[in-house]
C-alpha cells in the first residue's frame, strides 16, 4: 500500500494489483478457516469481530474495484451513479486494512495497558471535549462580534478572519495549536488613530481576549486531555 506513487508504471500497478489479491485471498482464508474451528463461538472475540470486519471491506474494495473496470470498459455513463465515487471508498476500505497492524497489540502487556487505559478514558475525554468545543462556541461569537471589521494585518485575510462565526471558529482552531497567535493579536488590537478612515479598527480589549483564550485552551484545556489519561 505504501508502494504507490504517482506516474508509476504499469509494471509497478499490476504487481500492487496482483498482491493485493494474494493478500486478501489470504485474509479470507484465514477467516474461513476461524469460522470452521470456532463456529457460532468465533464473534465472541472482539479482535475476530474486527478482522471479519477488515475482510468484509477487502471484499468490498475488490468489488468495487472490479465493478470499476467493467463500467470503464464501456457502455451507459449513467449505468450506476455508486461507480461514481468508487475510486474514493475503495481506498478509504483499502487503509483500514492498516489497522490490522493493530493486532500486534496484543502481544506486548504494556501496549494492551496503554490500550485499555485509553478506552477507560473515551467517557471523560468526550466529556472535555464536549466543554473545550463550548469554550470555542463562546469565544468565536465574541471574537466574530469584536473583530468583524477587521480585513486585513500581517496575519488577517480573506482567509483568516472574524468576519463570520465558521471562519472565527477556524480561525481560533489555528490559534490553539500556537501557530500566529501574538501576531493575530496585533493585528486586531488597532484603534484610532491608526486605522484606515475608520476602517480595519480592531478593539484594545485584544490582549486580554487572546491571552484569555491562550490562557483557557492551550494551557488548560489541552492539558485536561491528559490528566484524565494520567
């Protein structure tokens, strides 16, 4: 799967098709023969539940895959609007053959520990995140009704800006990872007299937003994560 590249020759497809059969055929075989030995008892193991499922997506990726070179081969455009978006799922369900890899888990107790410890954690972390997208609500409504004017900086553009609530909420998104946030600062905290005829004028209350922000989600908030783990 990692083998592909862009401009690859023929050569190189047909070998990635042809492993990729053998693969998956070997897949099958194994989940048939596990079905064979453990019969109705083989879904009561979580990781058979999950290699049946990875099976059951190769299965559908070669489906596809073939449905594919049948449909290209001629005929109606029209004969199925699913062949439309083939290309793109059956990659999707060719990269959750990956987690297999996951598998290997299962050997080593403090990867397993690591694991389950995770999985204990999902309630609480859904919980803080649940609070940190509120947070984020809260300060991108403010923000969008605080800086809206602002059109341009050294930082704020089309792209990045207060203007609407989606692009503050982005915006804020961007700034929780650290990447610009003092120079957004900067640009939103100009007032008279140095705006542009009134324009492009900011708040002086910036500071006190983006280290407030600063201050709640990068400190705070990220930390949470971790705690719960811990």
């Amino acid at each position: 799967m990692a083998c592909l590249y862009e401009g690859s020759g023929d050569g190189v497809n047909v070998f990635l098709s042809i492993t990729n059969y053998i693969f998956t055929a070997i897949f099958l075989f194994e989940a048939i023969l596990k079905l064979y030995v453990y019969r109705g008892s083989y879904f009561y193991t979580g990781w058979n539940k999950f290699d049946f499922f990875v099976v059951a997506s190769s299965l559908i990726d070669l489906g596809l895959e073939i449905a594919l070179a049948q449909n290209s081969g001629g005929g109606d455009e029209d004969k199925s609007n699913i062949l439309k978006v083939g290309p793109q799922l059956a990659r999707v369900l060719r990269v959750l053959r990956v987690s297999r890899i996951l598998r290997l888990a299962g050997r080593f107790e403090e990867l397993m520990a690591l694991m389950e410890t995770i999985q204990m954690s999902v309630a609480s972390l859904a919980n803080v995140f649940l609070l940190l997208m509120l947070i984020f609500f809260i300060l991108a409504t403010l923000g969008t009704n605080m800086f809206f004017a602002v059109n341009e900086g050294d930082v704020i553009s089309d792209m990045k800006n207060f203007k609407y609530f989606d692009s503050s909420f982005l915006l804020l998104f961007s700034i929780s990872t650290g990447e610009d946030w003092n120079r957004i600062m900067y640009d939103t905290m100009k007032t008279p007299p140095f705006c542009i005829d009134g324009t492009n004028c900011g708040s002086s209350l910036a500071p006190l937003f983006f280290v407030i922000f600063n201050i709640l989600v990068s400190q705070v908030m990220l930390n949470l994560f971790i705690l719960v783990i811990l």
